[in-house]
C-alpha cells in the first residue's frame, strides 16, 4: 500500500518578515534555495523510494520540488489543488495579527476576496482520497495550510490544534494510509 511524505517549502522574504503568504506567488530566498537543496539530500539519506513528486504551482513550492527532483531523480509535476489556501484581504498582513487570528477560527466563512478552510480541506481530502486508492508513494511539496489540512485528514484534531498546527520550512513528515 503507498503513502505519502510532506514537505512545506523552502524559506520565502515573507516567512522572514512574518507576513501571510497565502495564494501570493512569493520566491524562495538564497537560504530556501539551499534548504531545498538539503531536503533532497536528506530524503536519498532517509532511503525514501518514492514514484513520483506532486507541488503546488506556486513559486515557492514549485523551486523546492524541483531541487528535490533533481537532486533524488524522482519525477515532479505540478498539482493545481496542492496550491496553499488563498488569505484574501489577509495576504502581506502579519501572521500573528488579532484580526486574522480571530478569522481563522471561521472554518465555513471565506476570506474577504479568498476561500474558506471548508474549500480549502474539501480540494486537499479529495486529492488525498485519489492519493490513498493508489499504489504509489508521493512526496507532496506545499505549504503550511495545505500541512494543517493534510494532518487533520489522518489525525482528529480540534479546532484550536488545526490553527496552531504548523512545520518548519522544508521539514519532511511522513503519513501512512
């Protein structure tokens, strides 16, 4: 039976100044480039075998999966629906603003010009879903939100435990169906 191993993607300017990234197509600084460059080495030193490397189309994660795939020779290709949760109004803003801290407590209400958590678990639970009927081991690259979303499809989680869930930048998780 496959699994599948997570990896968020490497550091962006707006991770190091606190900003909500969301569906903003945002770059990997120098250090995410490196980082990504070190995952690829840790996942041939972990012996991971997988068949084949799913990201998002955005920036970030897209650099990130393709050092990987090219350091490992697993194949890579994008997946739309691994794009991370669009923020709306909330984009650029602090990620630790009260305001945005209190929305995310509204799983079913969108963001102000952006899509709710309901949207966003809804395309995530179903990739995984297709993933799960599959022989195959996949290395998803993503982000944080996709991370919450893909921890709460294989662990009960509360609500204050989603929002507070998150991984480092290119930290490798590993779920078994």
């Amino acid at each position: 039976m496959g699994h599948i191993y997570f990896v968020r993607h490497g550091q962006t300017v707006w991770n190091v100044e606190n900003k909500i990234c969301g569906a903003t197509d945002i770059e990997l600084t120098p250090l995410g480039h490196e980082q990504a460059v070190q995952t690829g080495k840790k996942i041939l030193d972990m012996k991971i075998k997988a068949d084949e490397i799913l990201y998002s189309p955005l920036a970030r994660a897209k650099d990130t999966a393709l050092h990987i795939s090219q350091i490992t020779g697993i194949p890579a290709r994008e997946e739309v629906r691994l794009k991370e949760q669009n923020f709306g109004k909330y984009e650029a803003t602090a990620r630790n603003g009260e305001e945005f801290r209190q929305a995310k407590k509204q799983f079913a209400c969108r963001y102000e010009g952006g899509e709710s958590m309901l949207h966003l678990a809804q395309r995530i639970y179903n990739l995984l879903d297709e993933l799960r009927d599959s022989d195959k081991v996949y290395i998803l690259v993503a982000h944080n939100g996709i991370a919450r979303v893909v921890q709460s499809y294989f662990y009960e989680m509360t609500n204050d435990e989603y929002a507070a869930f998150g991984v480092d930048n290119c930290a490798v998780l590993e779920y078994r169906w």
